[in-house]
C-alpha cells in the first residue's frame, strides 16, 4: 500500500518550467547591463580618423554578473568621443570593396575592422590593437584565481552572450575571457544588420613552421575564407620590432652619494644641497618599429626561401621608449627616509639610551663638587672641541664624544662645525648668509643674477630662510638618515645640537643662521622657538651689560632691570623740587610738547619691549583669555593681563616727567584720543580734552594710571624674564624626538626639495606627464612644478600631516624620475652635444621631447631621415659590441640547438644592421562573401603576432545571416 500511494506521488509530481533557471538569469542580468549601458540598437558614429585609438581616452565600466554562485565582471570599454553623430554618406574605411548596389550599412564594429587608419596602435587595449575596435565588452571570472579553462564553460559563456546581443540588438562586439589572465585569450561574437562575426584566437609559445611568415600566414587566411569563385583581394600591413637594450657607448654615471668624500674631499658645498638622480638607467629600451602598411599580398614577398622585409626599405619608422616606470632617484628616496623617521614617536633617551638624556647633561652646567657627580658621559661636541673662545666650560679628559653615539667623532664634528661656523676657532669654512631670503640666489642662462622661478610662491610659504640654520639642519638630516645609521643617528646629531643650544644659553653666545628680532610667526615653529632663544640671549647680553656699568648702583634681589642702551639723562632739576621727585628714565625731548600742569617740557621715557612670543604661546594666551569669560571679575581679569605692558608704559611716563598727568600720556601715546582746541596765545599750554571713550567710567586708562607709579624701565619688573623663557624653549627642543623634530622640518624640506627640483633647467622645457596633475594654463613640467609649490604652501600653514605630504613626495618623485628620464635619453641621442644649451631646439633635440611625451613617435623621413640616422647608428654601435663580446665557437652542441630553436620561431632571418626582429606582426584583412558566393560581402580580418615566446593568431570572420 504504501508503495502504491509513493508511486501516485511520483506521478502526480509537478515541474514548473516557467520558473527561470540559472541560465536564464544569467542572460538576463547581461541583458539588463547591456540596456543600462545603452548599448542597444544601431551605434551611429563618425568614422576613424589617424591614430585615434592611439591617442583617445578611453574609459570603462563593469558590473557584476552571476551565473549560479559564480561571479563574472562584465566591463564595458569605450573610447570617449565629444560628439555621437551619424557617418557621412561619402567612402568610408571599407568603400574600396563595396559595390555600388550595396546599401544596408554593416554595424559599427565591422566598419572599424577595415579601418586602415588605425593599425598597430602604440597604446591600447590588447583588442584595440588586434581588432581595430573603438568598442566592446568583455567578461571574465570575477576572481583571477578561477579562470574558465573547460571549453563547455566557454561555449556556454559565448552562447549566452550571442543570446543576449540577439535580444536586446547589441551591435557591440561581446567577448569572453578564458585561461590564464596572463594569456589574454578571448572568444568573441558580434551581431547585426543581418551580419554575425566570430571572434576568435590561437595562441601558444612555439609557432609551426609553416607560419612564420607572411605566404603561411595568408594560406592560413585564406583557408578560413572559404571562397570559391576568385581569389579575394587581401590586403596586408606588416610591422618588424628591433629592441635596443645595450648602450656600449654612454653608461650610466649616477653613484650614490659618499658622506665621507662629502666631508672630506668635496667639502660642505655638497653637505647642504640636496642630492638628486636616478642611481640606475631610468630607459631600459628604445624600440624601433618598420612598418609597411595596406599593401596587396602581391607587393609583398615574404616566404622561407626569400623576403622583401628589410627595415630600410620600410616607408615608416616608429620609436618608442621603454622606461622603469619608478626609477630609484636620490632625491625622492631622501624624502621617504625622512617621512618615516616622522611617523616615530620615540623620545632619544628611548632610542639611544639613558646616558644621552637631557636631564643628565643639564647638569654639566653646575660647578659644585655634588653636581659634578652626575656629569654625562656623552659630553657636548663644543666642550671637546674648544668651538667658543672665551668659554669658561671645563673640559673632562675622560669623555670622548661618539664613542657611544651612531655617529663617529670624525663626522660629527664637521657636521657640527657646518650647523654652527661661528664655533671653529679658523676661518669660517660655511658662514651663514647676511640676509635669510625665502629662495636661494638664482643665476640665469647668460650669468646675470635674475628672480628665482617659484619666488612668487614660496615667499608666501611658512618656511625658513634659504641657507639658514633650519634650512641646513633639514638637509643635514636627510643626510645623517639616509647615509649614517637612520633613526639612532638622527637622534644623537640631534641630541648634540639640543646640547649645544643649552651651551649657547649658559654663555650667552647667539645662534648663528636665525636672523635678528621677534619671532617671525611667517616661519616654523622650530625656527620661532630658536629664534626666541636668541631674544633671551639679546636680553640677557643687555642686561648683563647693563649691570656691568651700574655695579654702584644698591639693587635688590629680587628685582631685575633691563633697557636696550645704557641711560642719558639731561640733569636739570629745578630748585623747588624734592630729591625723591627728581626725573629719571628720559630718553629725549618729545617734540615741542609741554606738561599741561607745569609747563615743561614732555619726554620720552626709556620703556620696557613688548614680550616676544612665538605662534604656540600665542595660542595659549589667547586660550587663556577665551577661559576668563565674559562676567566681570573675567573682564578685570583680562584687562589686568592686558594691560600689563601699558602699566609699565606709565610708570616710565610718570619717572621722566614728574607732574604728569593721564592727558599728557595720552598726548604722547595715542594722540587720536586728545582732542586739542586751539589756542591764541602760544605761550600758555594747549587746551584740549580726552575723547570720548577715554572719560567714559571705569575707563581701564584711567584705572591704571591711578595705580602706576613713577618707577623707571630699568627698576621696574621684567615683561620678558628671558631666564624662564629660555629653559621652556630649551626644555621644549629637548623633549622632542628626533620624529617629532622631522615633522617641524617637514616644511622645510619640502621647500628646500623644491628649490633643488628648479636648479635643473631641463625642468622648464620638459612636457608633463599624465600621471601627475594637468595645469591649464600650461603643460610643462615647469607648471606642475609649481602647482607642487602651491600646494606644500597650503599645508605649511596647517598642522603637520605626514599623509599629505607623503602625496607630495610621490609627486616630487615622479618630477625627478621624469626629468632623469630625459637626461638619459638626450645623453644617449645628442651624446656630447646634449651638455650645450642652443637658442633654437634642433631636430633631435625635438626627438627626444617627442620622445619623452609621446607613446609612440613617427621618424620623419623614414631610415633616411635625421632622427633615423642617429637611431641607425645607435643599433649599430649596440650590434658591434655585441660582436666584440660574441667570441664563443659556432660550432658548439648547444648553439646548434639554439640555432634550431631561432629557426622554429622566425628569428632565423638573415642579420641585419638592425639585427633580428624580437617581434613581428601582421594584419590581413579582405571583405569577400560569406558563407557562400552569393552572400553579402562582409569584412574578415587576422591578426598575427610572432615574438619568441609567444605566436598568436586573433581572427575576426564574418557571415551573411540573411542570404546564406
């Protein structure tokens, strides 16, 4: 029974067949990208015109398809045109083989096969170049790792595309990847107006011996044509490829810099530039292609016995250049090296041990017997050296300096010497410029001192002057980086320069290479906060010096004094005014001003300078007044702060001219806020009053003026304590890590890179290349090198981001590789005529920027013509130092074989002044009926490449559909 009731399951059992398989949603997920694409119905456009696949952009979109679980990317490639319009009525590419009666226009692709206009383009996809099309879509495994090898799979792929085209009317050539990526191996089919072409390959390392040349290849053709009237008319191209890999005569001179000859031998001019270069050959080939285009197969004679190929009788010649796509260039090395060091954040002790802290070593400072316990073992460079004259500091005899840092004495010393010259007890061997300038001094063509190219833009950057001591110390490090040890000897240069700032501080000697004044806000913070050692050492000179001159004078402890000259006073001291009321601290008359009370005359005080304060305390003191509020004790608060450098202004005010009172500070101090009224007798004291906002209540003026008292500059207390300022900045410098300090330099040396990109004047005739950003005004390298400067401008005024400037750097890269590219190529054609700089570019001076910015570049006059001559004799140097070095016997075991194996793949031609082709291509193409005689005339075309390890035949064959 029960066996009964499973079988009446079994057959009461109902398949739905109008559910859609796998199959078909494959189809129609290929159907829907087609109809996304618009790449249904009729493609209208304009015909070919020369060497527009070569030169065009092109573009491509994909999508994902599924066939069950498996993913497929389909990918649509096109080539961008301004303009879709419809062909003009008159001939087109294949007009020569249609008769006259013939009116249904073939699809698109079709008429792109017979396009003689377009033949073996220099850059192109793969089916660009063996099939001429402007258009098509290709679909491949979605993951590399699982190509489609069954040829089930394959002619399963192909029948669903033919399916998908024939639904939705895609004229658009479809293709289906299959094997290895590498192999590139397509089978392809397109359909329309009646037509259906298969697109198809053979490909394998070894070729038959009846295919290498063109009589096999046109049996072959034929064979596929299936005619059977008349001999089609087939029309062959051939292109011969002759590589040039040796150069016997120019080798590449590029050596990699030597610190020890830069030290020794060459001196400190090598020290402070930036080096620059490619180390190895940036051209590794240059190719020479001879080229017979759209010829009839009986102009041709190409067999095993005989050939009319001989590249001197070839009407085009074409180069091109194969160049290392990132060449290994000093320059652009240096600045990777730095970045990484940037992207660390380890202290020095951490890098190179407790002995080299800063805390140790501050105390070489103190005298007493306890102090000098502590003493570091790894003393300054500048107590060993003996760099200060009059230096007091004494020097242990135990300690030598480099013993236990990265970097030899013999190197650091110098190093030291070039950062600070003003230490070496000689003459100067690198003194530091008397003015620091955004761009070193620019020298034109004909020697006359002219303004540097990027002056316009690095004058606005936030930088450091050209030759300063930032600007050295940014290059010195590149230097101890990529040439001493990296990491650890960036730490103990750095180390020793810290120590030899806190050397300058204790003795009062000013750091050379800075400039003079305030902080300059415009340059980095690390050349502000040097910048401000020095204000404390200027300070501290003054002082001191002040103090010298004054030792009679009772001071207390607790106060300090500081002017910028020693006083004058003009004693004239009335007899009616007390002792204590005596005037002090006048530095000269004010003009023809007089006290309102008294009458006499109005001087100018000596005055306390402004604070100087660099952009980060800037930003603290600022901080700091945003936090008081906006009630009214934080008002009276940051008036206070405020008016600290007033208040000392009025107490001077008050000591110079005793009877003073607040209008006649005013007079002199904001005159704007004195309102004078004219008077008739001018012996009696202007009238005037205060403006408006000074007698408002509670006036901040007024509030001040009641609570100074007459107290000169030089008794008052310091606005700047230069002592506590110079330990934060000391103590500043010494907490960072050599990381930290490469990223406050990285202004600097982005702007010093800059700089040593300009000193080569083949920058400014040299075309940009595509990689790099496009300037619209100009597409000289020159352009790009100044949108480059642009941009390190913007990020010298941000925080320091060491991703942006990494951008930078691959820019500066491709600059510099670019620029060794053409050095090589104009050594190479011009030889000793490339170091002379003419007025007027010759021809092969043409050449070579061709060269440099073209794919692929056409030699005019063919093998006779200039540039061919040059590139002629090239070959035939390489040929005949191949010959001299060849002295192996021909009659060897092993050179049979290899005679053997040149035979088999078509390199067996007879030798030339070129030597032997390394690749080989031919293109024939006819348009005959298919499949039978009385069928339309459709387009067919091959495609054959023959290189020594690869023989490819790609064939596009056509078939009437309508009349077959």
């Amino acid at each position: 029974m029960a066996t009964q009731y499973a079988e009446d399951q079994e057959v009461f059992e109902i398949v739905d067949f109008t559910t859609a398989s796998e199959w078909e949603r494959f189809i129609a997920a290929v159907e829907e990208a087609v109809h996304e694409w618009r790449l249904a119905g009729d493609r209208l456009l304009s015909p070919l015109t020369k060497g527009q696949l070569a030169v065009a952009s092109w573009s491509e979109r994909s999508v994902v398809v599924k066939f069950a679980d498996f993913p497929f990317k389909m990918t649509h490639h096109y080539m961008i045109t301004e303009t879709v319009e419809s062909p003009p009525e008159e001939s087109e590419p294949s007009a020569d083989y249609e008769s006259e009666e013939e009116t249904e226009v073939l699809p698109q692709a079709l008429d792109d096969l017979m396009n003689r206009e377009n033949d073996f383009p220099a850059r192109a996809h793969c089916l660009v170049r063996w099939y001429g099309l402007r258009e098509f879509v290709t679909i491949c495994p979605e993951n590399a790792s699982q190509p489609i090898v069954s040829p089930s799979k394959a002619m399963l792929l192909l029948s669903s595309l033919t399916i998908a085209a024939n639904n939705t009317n895609c004229q658009v050539p479809l293709f289906v990847q299959v094997r290895s990526l590498h192999e590139k191996m397509y089978l392809g089919v397109g359909v329309g107006a009646g037509v259906r072409t298969d697109y198809n390959m053979v490909y394998t390392k070894n070729p038959p011996r009846q295919f290498i040349n063109l009589a096999g290849l046109l049996d072959v053709f034929r064979s596929k044509l299936q005619y059977t009237v008349t001999s089609p008319p087939v029309l062959v191209s051939v292109r011969f490829t002759y590589v040039l890999s040796e150069w016997p005569h120019t080798l590449w001179t590029q050596q990699p810099p030597d610190f020890d000859a830069t030290l020794t031998e060459v001196g400190f001019s090598d020290l402070g530039n930036l080096p620059f270069g490619a180390l190895s050959d940036p051209v590794s080939e240059l190719h020479l292609s001879a080229t017979w285009p759209c010829v009839s197969e009986d102009v041709l004679v190409d067999s095993d016995v005989y050939s009319d190929l001989d590249p001197g009788s070839a009407p085009i010649w074409k180069a091109r250049l194969v160049t290392a796509a990132s060449p290994p260039c000093l320059l652009s090395e240096y600045l990777l090296e730095f970045l990484t060091v940037c992207r660390n954040n380890q202290t020095v002790t951490q890098i190179l041990g407790p002995e080299f802290s800063q805390e140790t070593d501050d105390n070489i400072q103190f005298t007493s017997a306890l102090d000098r316990l502590t003493e570091s073992s790894v003393p300054t460079i500048s107590k060993m050296v003996g760099r200060v004259h009059h230096s007091k500091r004494p020097t242990p005899s135990n300690n030598q300096t480099g013993e236990n840092g990265p970097i030899p004495e013999d190197i650091l010393v110098p190093v030291l010497n070039y950062l600070f010259p003003d230490a070496e007890k000689e003459e100067q061997s690198a003194p530091y410029p008397s003015t620091l300038s955004q761009v070193p001094e620019w020298v034109s063509e004909n020697g006359q001192t002219d303004d540097h190219p990027l002056k316009a833009v690095l004058s606005n950057m936030k930088s450091s002057g050209a030759d300063g001591l930032i600007w050295r110390l940014a290059i010195v490090l590149c230097h101890v980086i990529h040439s001493l040890g990296g990491l650890p000897a960036a730490a103990h240069l750095w180390h020793e320069i810290v120590l030899e700032l806190r050397f300058r501080w204790d003795n009062a000697i000013l750091v050379p290479g800075i400039g003079h004044g305030s902080p300059d806000l415009a340059s980095t913070l690390l050349h502000q906060k040097i910048q401000m050692l020095n204000c404390c050492i200027t300070r501290r000179q003054a002082r001191e010096k002040s103090a010298e001159k004054s030792t009679n004078e009772d001071e207390d402890d607790d106060e300090f004094y500081e002017c910028e000259e020693e006083m004058e006073e003009e004693e004239r001291v009335s007899s009616s005014r007390s002792v204590w009321d005596k005037p002090e601290g006048r530095l000269k008359r004010c003009g023809q001003l007089r006290l309102l009370k008294t009458n006499e005359q109005l001087y100018i005080p000596y005055t306390q300078e402004p604070a100087p304060m660099t952009e980060d305390r800037l930003e603290e003191h600022a901080d700091v007044l945003l936090r008081l509020g906006t009630d009214t004790v934080g008002s009276q608060l940051r008036a206070r702060m405020m008016s600290a450098s007033l208040l000392s202004d009025m107490e001077s005010f008050k000591a110079a001219n005793p009877g003073a009172v607040l209008e006649d500070f005013v007079r002199w101090y904001s005159p704007r806020d004195w309102v004078e009224q004219p008077s008739d007798d001018p012996s009696q004291p202007p009238q005037g009053s205060l403006s408006t906002r000074m007698q408002i209540p509670g006036n901040m003026w007024q509030e001040v003026w009641a609570s100074a008292k007459p107290v000169p500059a030089k008794r008052q207390k310091r606005l700047f304590d230069d002592t506590r300022e110079a330990e934060q900045v000391l103590h500043w410098l010494a907490s960072m890590g050599p990381g930290a300090v490469c990223c406050h330099l990285q202004p600097t040396i982005m702007h010093a890179s800059l700089c040593r990109l300009a000193e080569e004047r083949l920058l400014f005739s040299l075309p940009s290349p595509s990689s790099l950003p496009q300037p619209r005004h100009n597409n000289t390298l020159a352009a790009v090198l100044d949108m480059i400067a642009q941009r390190v401008t913007r990020l010298s005024r941000q925080p320091p981001d060491t991703s942006k400037y990494q951008d930078v750097v691959d820019q500066i890269a491709e600059v510099e590789g670019c620029i060794a590219r053409a050095q090589s190529v104009r050594h190479k054609i011009l030889g000793e005529s490339a170091q002379s700089q003419s007025p007027e570019p010759s021809p092969l001076e043409d050449l070579v920027l061709r060269l440099l910015d073209s794919p692929e570049v056409n030699l005019e006059g063919g093998p006779r013509g200039p540039a061919g001559t040059v590139i002629r004799k090239l070959f035939q140097q390489a040929r005949r130092a191949s010959l001299l070095v060849d002295d192996s016997p021909g009659d060897m075991p092993g050179n049979q074989d290899e005679r053997r194996s040149s035979l088999n793949t078509g390199h067996g031609l007879p030798m030339g002044e070129l030597g032997r082709p390394v690749g080989r291509e031919y293109l024939l193409r006819t348009l005959v009926p298919s499949p039978t005689t009385f069928s339309r005339p459709v387009p067919h075309r091959m495609f054959a490449v023959i290189c020594p390890n690869e023989f490819r035949l790609a064939g596009a064959f056509s078939q009437d559909t309508t009349f077959c």
